[in-house]
C-alpha cells in the first residue's frame, strides 16, 4: 500500500527529534525576506509543493503552511483528519527581477494534476485540493488567463480543471518539523515513493524553470 502523506500525522516529530538540531531557527526567521515578492499556492502534500518551488530558479524559499480555510490556528493533526476547510499549501518568496508571477503560475499547473479533485496522487481529501491565490486583480488575471489558455489548448485532454482561484486572506505557517521535510527526511517512505519522484518528473519536463546546479 502506498504511503499518504496524512499517514505521517503523529510520526514526524519523533523523527526530525532524532535527525534536526533543536536550536534549528523558524525557516522565515533564518532569512530576511521582506524584499521578496510572495505567492501562494496548494497543490497536494506541502512536503512536495515546497520542494518542487525551491528547485525554481528565482525562488529565495518556499515555506509549507495552510491556507484556503476560516479556522484560526490551525495544527497539522486538525488538518490531517479533514477537520478544517483550510489546504496544505506553500508560500513562495520570490525575486520578481528573475521570475515573474506568470511563470510562477505555470510552475504551479506544471507540477501537479489540476484535474484531480479534492487529490494528488495517494493523497485525497480537501486539504490536498488545488488553490491558486491572488492578491490583487492583476495575480487572478494571470491565474484566469492561464486556465482559459489551457482550457483553449487542451493542455490537459478534455479533462475538468477543478483548480480553485481564491483571494487570498491569510497563511498559516506550518510545524517547523515540516519545513524542508524532504530535504531532511529523503528516506521516509511518503518522500521516497511520492515526493522525490514527482519533484525529479518535474525537473525533467520543465528543465527551463530551474536553478544551475551547484557543483
């Protein structure tokens, strides 16, 4: 059976408890971001999505959280069960001089399956739905535009996209044992079955959008 990343729930404290410094500072903390433009977007388990965005070349640091829902405060195990109306989603911090919001957008369809409702991959429930975010009505011009021009190509076959277009109100940064999960846990078995492939088929078909290796 295929891992889920809500099957992880309870496990992933235990586990950053034995491999992360406790003196580890917040992800938003360690950086100052403040000149960085921000975008916001839910595509399935964050522990991906933050992954996929950092391999962007222009993207200073994606951060995982939850937006999309009314509750306040909102907790990973609240999430988990579906409890919320909120989604996993990620904050993008970004240099507008080298990617521009559009590219963003296209990242974000490029890298997940809008098509699928209320999931991605082995993960389903609300919390996995897709939402792309707007702060203004030049960012929901440019997430319409895109949906239209892909309805248009048949981009993605004849197939319904479900993607919801919200403004966005508020984000909800996430656990600090979630942040960078895939990068500090690359053999758990959600990120060895899940996560690292869907980031390594990204790179592969979208290339153009990623930063140099460092050797």
């Amino acid at each position: 059976m295929l891992n889920s990343c809500k099957s992880n729930t309870k496990k992933p404290i235990a586990d950053v408890a034995q491999v992360v410094p406790s003196a580890i500072e917040n992800t938003v903390a360690q950086d100052n971001l403040s000149s960085y433009e921000t975008a916001y977007f839910a595509s399935g388990c964050f522990w991906c999505v933050e992954a996929i965005f950092e391999s962007v070349n222009g993207v200073k640091e994606a951060v995982s959280g939850y937006a999309g829902g009314a509750e306040e405060n909102p907790t990973y195990e609240m999430i988990g069960r579906g409890t919320t109306s909120h989604a996993e989603a990620v904050a993008v911090y970004y240099n507008p001089d080298i990617i521009s919001f559009t590219t963003l957008v296209a990242v974000f369809f490029d890298s997940h399956d809008p098509t699928t409702l209320n999931r991605q991959g082995p993960d389903s429930g609300t919390q996995y739905r897709s939402i792309a975010f707007y702060e203004n009505e030049r960012e929901q011009r440019i997430i319409n535009d895109y949906i239209t021009s892909a309805i248009r190509s048949n981009l993605f076959g004849n197939k319904k996209i479900y993607t919801e277009v919200k403004p966005f109100e508020k984000f909800w940064e996430a656990e600090e044992y979630h942040q960078d999960y895939e990068r500090k846990h690359p053999n758990n078995a959600y990120i060895k079955q899940v996560s690292i492939p869907r980031l390594n088929a990204f790179k592969k078909n979208f290339s153009k959008y990623l930063k140099e290796e460092k050797h």
